[in-house]
C-alpha cells in the first residue's frame, strides 16, 4: 500500500458502500460489535442480578431497540477476545467495556484494534474502559481521574446541543446512583465535549468526549456502573445508539498508513518544480 | 420560553421528526434553501456564460442530483431577500453566495437569519460569502484576507479524513482555475478544519471549516468564483451534499434563548441547598 | 496598510519592544486598563458595603499585588466611557466589569474596542459581562445562560492543567458563595477550556474560557457578583493576574485588517505564476 | 502520592520557583536539554559540513542567542541517551531530533521521558521526530506522512497570530531548500495549530502543532533536515527559543498520576451526601 510512493485516489465504490451520497442512511446497515469482559458477572451476584445476560446483552438490546439490526457480541475469554480479523474487518463500530481485567487483553489484539481504529471503525468505550489499553493506547496519556463508590446521583449536562451524539435528548440526564469520576480527567482536550457531569459530592467530569484519530472517530462515554441498572435507561439508550451512528466510518479515500509501517515517499511531485535544485 | 425559570425538558416530537432513531435518516428530508445574491449573471456577460440561470440554480441542482428533493432558493432582489420568518421556519440548511452586494443586505434579516442558525439550522457559506453580513455576525472578526485573481490552480487536501464532509472524496480535490485566497484568513479558529488549499502562487488557506453557534452548525468552503464552472465540478458538488446533510439540524431540546432576551432565571434549585445561606 | 497589496513584513523592533526575546518578560510593562461600569455601588449599600472605592478598584489592587504597576482604570460614565483612541492605543490588556447598563455602552466605543482586540489587545471579561456589547460581539452568540441568585457554595474544577492561567493554583477554587451560572452557556466552544465549575443546586458551567480573535486573546471568567467578596479572594486574584500576563499582546507582525476595511489584493505572486491562464 | 485519597492541594513553593507571579519571567530560568541522536554527522560528509559540532550544538546555540543559559545536550549513544532521572527531573524544556535510529531509543527511557512530560515537562519534536517512539507515544497514531526530497523551496505561513509561538515574525517564514513534507499529517487534529507551510511541488502540511498532555506542552516543528542549515536561520531560531518559553512547566498543583499507575479514590466527598444511598 505504502511502499510505491503513489498517492491512492481510489475511492470507495458506492454501489458497494452502504454509506451512498444518494437516498437512505440506514442504522440498520452500520454493524457493530459489543466488546464486554464478562467477569463481574461471572463472580458477583450483585452484578449478575443487573445484568443477568452480562453488560454486553444489555447494550446491544439497546442498540437493536434504536433499530440496529447488525450486532454482535465478543468477550475477554473467546478466542483472541472474540476479535479476529474477519470480525474487526467486518466491524464498523466497536464498543468497549471493561474493568477488571484490563492487563488480560493481549497487546497485539489492542494493536489490531488500534490500526482498524485507525483506518476508520469507530470506537465507544465506556465507564471503566477508560482504564483499557486500547483507549490508553490512542489517548497517549494515563487517562486516570478520581473516583468514589457511595451511590451519589449524576446529572450529565449537554454542553454541545447541536451535536448528532444528543439527538433526541434534554437539557440533562439524571442518574439517579453513580459511581463518581472526577477531574482532573487526564486525557487530551477532546475534539468536541458534548456532557459534562454534576456528582452530589462536589465534583465534575468531563463525560461525553469525542476524539478523532486516523480515519476514526472514538467516543468516550462515562456512565455504567455494573451494580447500576445504567444501561438500560433510555437516555443512555439513546446517547449509545446516537454515538454509533456518530462514530461509523466515512467512506473516502483509504488510510494509507500502517502503526508498523513508513511514511509514503511521493518521488513525482504534483507540479513542476524546475531546474533540480540541489 | 425564557421568563419561567423552568427548564424546557420538552424533547421534539420523535415521530413528528424526519429525523428519527430507528430507520432511514433520508437525505429527501432535508429542506435546503439555496440563498443567491443574483447580481453578477444580470451584469456581465462572462458570468452568464457560464451560470446562465445563475449559481443558486447550479448549486440546487447538485444538491438534487444527491437525492436533496426539498430545495428551493431566494435571492437578494426578492422582498425581504426571501428569508420570511415563513421561508426560514421551513428551512433546516441554508446556503449562501454574495459578492457585490453585502451591503445591501438588510440589517434585520440578517439578524433573523442568525437567530435561525443559533436554533439549529444549518448554514453553509460559500467562497466570497465570508464578506457576508450573516457570517461575520457569527464569526466575530473581520473575515478578511488576501486574495487574487489570475486563474492559477488550486488544490483543497482533506486534513480531517474521518469528518462526513469528506464522504465520497480522495486525499485532494483539483480546481483547475480559481481566484487566490490567502492567510491570514481572520476568523475565528474552526471547531473542525476539514480542507487546507494550496495555490500555484505561494499562498495557503484553510478553505473548509466547520463552527458551531447555538444549536447550529455552520460550514465556510471557499471555492466557486463567478466566473470559474466550479460549482458544476462532481467533487465541489459531493461536499456542498456532505455539508448539507452534516448541517442538518439535530432534533433534541429547544434552543432557549434570543439574540434579543435575557437569561433565565432558575429560582429552583435542581438539589436541595439546605439554609438560605445569605 | 492595505491598499498597496504588499505583505507587511515589518515585524515590531525589537528595541521598542519591552516583549523581548532575551532577558526579562516583566508583568511590570503590561499596561492594564480595567473597565467597569460603576454603577451598582452608587445605587446600592450592600454593594459599596463590600466594594467601597468601586469593584474596579479592588481588581487593580489585586493587580497591583501581582506586580503590575501600569494599571489604570476607566468607567462607564466617563467621557467616551474612559475608552478614548489613546487610551487603548496604550493599553495591552484591558478587563471589563459591567452588568446593568450594558445598553448604555455606545456602539461606536464597542467597534473600537472590537477593533484592538483584534490588533492584538488582550480582553478579559469578568462575571456578568458574558453579556456585554463588545463580548457578544466577539462571539456571535447570546452568550445567555442560566442563573440564580441563592448564595450556594461553587467549585471551580481546573481542567487545562498545563495553561498558564492555572499558575499557582491548586486542583480547584473554592468560593463560599456564589451567583449560580448554569450551562447551556451559549458561547463558541472554548478554543481553551479552563475550568468548570460545580454549583451546589445541581448546574455546571464552563467558568474559565479562552477565545482567539484576530491577533487578540479574551479570557472569560465567571466569578465576581457585586455583593459578594470575590475579588479579594487570593486565588480569584491570581487568576485574573495570570490571565492578564497570558492575554497580553504578541509582538508579531501587524494585524492588516480593519472591520470596516476590504481584502488584500495581492497582484504579485510570491512564485512565478507561468502563462497567464485565463 | 495518590494511595490516601485525600487532593493534594499543596501549591509550588513560590519562592523556590522561578516562575514567580511577580517580577521578571526570565528565559535565562528555563533549564532546556537538547536531545539529538547525532548519527548522520557521524556517517555523512554532507551532514558534517552544515553541522560540524552535530545538529544539537547548532540548536544549543540558537537558544543561547535567544537569552537560554541554561542549555545541556544529550545523545543517543550516551548511556540512558543522556536522559538520566537526575537529568530529566532537572529538565523543564526537551527538545527532541532523530532520524534514522527512532527503534534503538529504549523504550524504559521512553516511558520516562513520556511521565515526565505529562508531569509538565515541555517537549518540542523537531522535523524527522515525528516518528521519534516519543511522540508516537503520546500521539496515539502513525504520526506518518508523504515526504519528498528534491530541495524545493517551503513557505510556512502564521495562522495563529496572537500565539506566543510566533513573537517577532513576519506573516510567513520562507525555507529556501527543504525536503518536503506533505497531508495527510496523521496526528490527532492539533490543539493549537499555528504554521501551514506551503511547498512548491503540491503539497500541504501543518507544520507548527500544539499538544497538550497531561500537566505537559508538546510542539511538534515540522523543519529541519540534516543537510539544509535551517537551524541556522533567524526565524526557525525566534520559532524554537518562543516554543521553549511557551512549553516551559506551569508551577501548579502536582501531577498526581503515574503511567503505571492506578485512580485516585477518594473516599470522602468535599460535599454532604446524607444518607447513605446505596
């Protein structure tokens, strides 16, 4: 791909997206997969009588409940975390949630996930998944934060109303138990901050944060709890679905660049430059 | 809306809303009204050669050969330039092209306009329309720059390859003649910069821009003099539709506020303050 | 400046400079202007209670302390509101205090305000001057929000740990009683994101915020109502210190545009252009 | 640091700091290592005879020109490349250039290097840099690019005219002879981007890119190639010594987060949270 000095101008077919410029957007088309760890639920009643299928059932029902009809599954403990290259080839967006086993992911599945995040599949990681190497490893910083387990409500504010991500939302969302994050949220400025959080113990968080990195689009979304029946409230139903559609890739021009490759040497400029001079 | 002190929860109707959840997001639900100040065509010869019809009908037609079905255009010499609180009411994007004639644009339509895009319609500002009244009203700064005309060619690189403006595109986009813009372009910086163009004669120009005011969402693309067939050019046509469709207004709580009004006085806490404290 | 269509390379002499590349960069050079308009302490007790010599005496005091010794102050009810062409011709940074007379402000001061920022004056606008003339014009929006009068707790939240506005501070600001300011606060997206703000009635708000416009840098902050003792707060002080050292003007090249001026026509290319082409 | 829970509220020493509130700001307090890996000299004539002593001599004395005085060098090939602990904590600027040897840079200094930037080290990558391991690092992406070697001539224009970063220049920066480098940049979009450099064989690039990570500044500088004397031009030389006093550390609060590290719990709300809730 890299290696000819040629620029690719090839674009992708239209008749074979199904992003087409013409008629009908449809969520139905945009194919995503649920990453979940799927250990809390394994180990903890608590969890498991919130989320008796495991986290990752609950938000994909909510997905195909916002008419997504095109979602997978994938865990911790599947084969290569349930992210081979047939599945990441076919993923358009991937969420990420995890909390406890952050270490087990093996590094190369997270390079995998990076390049592909890289050449346009979109990214949503959630809660906890701010600790996950993957989100880590596009950030470049500890993305650490400070954090309070007393039940204390929520009320995420929309700070970006014209944003796709709010579609369908008030001025607010209550939470009613939560789990405090608080800044300093050590990640890069977003892109675009759509929610900041209000906790009853005093602090904020910066909590509905859009990042780009290559072709992709990553959308860190802080809410989600496991002993908290979060991912079955409508708002937050709705901000996932909204997030999903936000984040699917553009169809343009591929990504020319490879996490283990070169920069592309462009010998023929593009105009004349005359006498060689030097 | 304002003097209550509630907080507007009310979300748009979802099934009132072209814009829905579940299913199709269909560009034909998208109205565009093309605005055109129509006064070079009626003047000069070589713009008639080459926009006969005029520019708001070439533009149109490049939004309708990308499945926009509810277009229609206003122009400058029309009463009230075509932008009636009623024209207005139905539009979600307007597009806007002037050149000779931003003076004549008046004053309180201007202001109408604006308190439009701070509710959410979209606004996308073409080539010399960042002289435009209703542009630097939202920018803020002079939007000057510098510019010449001598027909060297331009060449738009796309910076921002996973932005939807970009759907459909390669890494650059050839304009054969153009008319010079150059840095320093005096507004403020883009909350996204999709385009950076580069001109035969040694000047640069980030020539596609995105900002948002309000619930609004406003793209400045710098291409399309009146004497150039640039608006008839398949890419300049792919982003024009890309714009329109990012532009689109996001169906979520209602803008509260007036260019005119005051801020809202919310006497009720959302949580309990306990002792007056003062 | 503009007509000839010449680059205006002279960069400011570096001898008439006190912003030198060598040596010293001393606060003690920046000349300070704080504007207020000085009218609730002359109506109200409660106000002259906690600001006896007017608020704009106790924001230079705290200048002062900081080690600015140009400081000098200008109100309302002056002639040309203390704003004339030479006063701001000699001012690097100037503050602004206003909350019940902003119509009072005469547009023509307004536009030669707006016209040194964008030279490269510095403007800080404090509390209530959200909605000020001049910063709404720099903005384009309302800059409304929501607010209520209650005496609750705020705490100001840095989240931009690396600016130099932070210097000296520690991870929040705690102040005792506060006028609430709730989001959505109707401003551009901050090109800087300093500090948010928690409110014990349940809001947020965007506190500390830093815009770009033309050469020019504007810091907005929130706290300082007039009936509580704010500007004597040693953090709120060293803030506002701070801020002005970061807003002060960049010795550059001159900014060559004015509001009521046109584009730069620049005939000659800086490369060789070829045949003429059209 | 971070295992008791409680907000490390202690402040910087004001009269232990050098960068006081009052009083004179002085470059001459600035500690800046000059990081090479001083390889091509070694091997190639050509380089030898633009940088006799090595590219980081050059660069050492072009800060010393500007009022630097204390500036130490470091190299690859010393042990731990010069980048001791001892050193680095006595490091507020590192200015980094590599070319061909990024992969022999060890990654344990790397992490290092990384902890201390986001702890408020300032680091400016130079030219070929932007594929240093460092940068990467904190990147998140490829950080690749299209290049091209044919001496052609590069024009860097300000778009950011009130940044500190561009003190004492004129509206662009002429390069006689570069190597060019060309769109797509692939880096996250800058937070602060304040030089587009134009090249004549076609090509764009965002040449001068802000970064914030962490308590820490990043400036990305795209010039500098090891056989053109770009290091010796009076500009590049203002652009470096302004990078080095905008990037230098803000005395505030600690960085209380580690690479490896964990969250901070902070077990006792700053804010009543009544009965218990959950």
């Amino acid at each position: 791909m890299n290696g000819s000095g040629t620029i690719r101008t090839r674009v992708a077919d239209a008749t074979a997206s199904p992003f087409t410029n013409k008629g009908a957007f449809s969520v139905s088309e945009i194919r995503v997969t649920v990453w979940h760890e799927f250990r809390h639920e394994k180990r903890t009643e608590a969890v498991r009588a919130v989320y008796p299928d495991g986290i990752h059932m609950t938000i994909a029902a909510g997905l195909q409940e916002h008419g997504f009809t095109n979602v997978r599954t994938a865990t911790l403990d599947e084969p290569e975390h349930g992210l081979t290259e047939e599945v990441l080839a076919q993923t358009d967006v991937l969420t990420w949630w995890g909390h406890m086993a952050h270490r087990e992911v093996d590094d190369a599945i997270v390079e995998r996930v990076a390049q592909r995040v890289l050449e346009g599949m979109g990214l949503i990681v959630l809660h906890s998944g701010h600790f996950s190497k993957i989100f880590r490893r596009l950030m470049g910083t500890t993305c650490s934060l400070r954090w309070r387990e007393a039940g204390e409500n929520e009320r995420m504010w929309v700070v970006s109303p014209g944003h796709p991500i709010v579609q369908g939302l008030g001025p607010y969302i209550d939470v009613p138990h939560a789990e405090m994050y608080g800044e300093h949220f050590d990640i890069p400025a977003p892109d675009e901050l759509v929610f900041i959080s209000w906790f009853k113990g005093g602090e904020v968080f910066r909590s509905g944060c859009c990042f780009h990195r290559g072709h992709g689009k990553i959308f860190y979304f802080r809410p989600g709890h496991e002993t908290y029946p979060i991912y079955y409230q409508p708002e937050i139903r709705q901000v996932i679905a909204n997030a999903a559609r936000w984040a699917a890739p553009v169809r343009a021009f591929e990504y020319p660049y490879h996490l283990s490759g070169r920069a592309i040497n462009v010998k023929e400029p593009l105009e004349l430059l005359g006498e060689p001079q030097l």
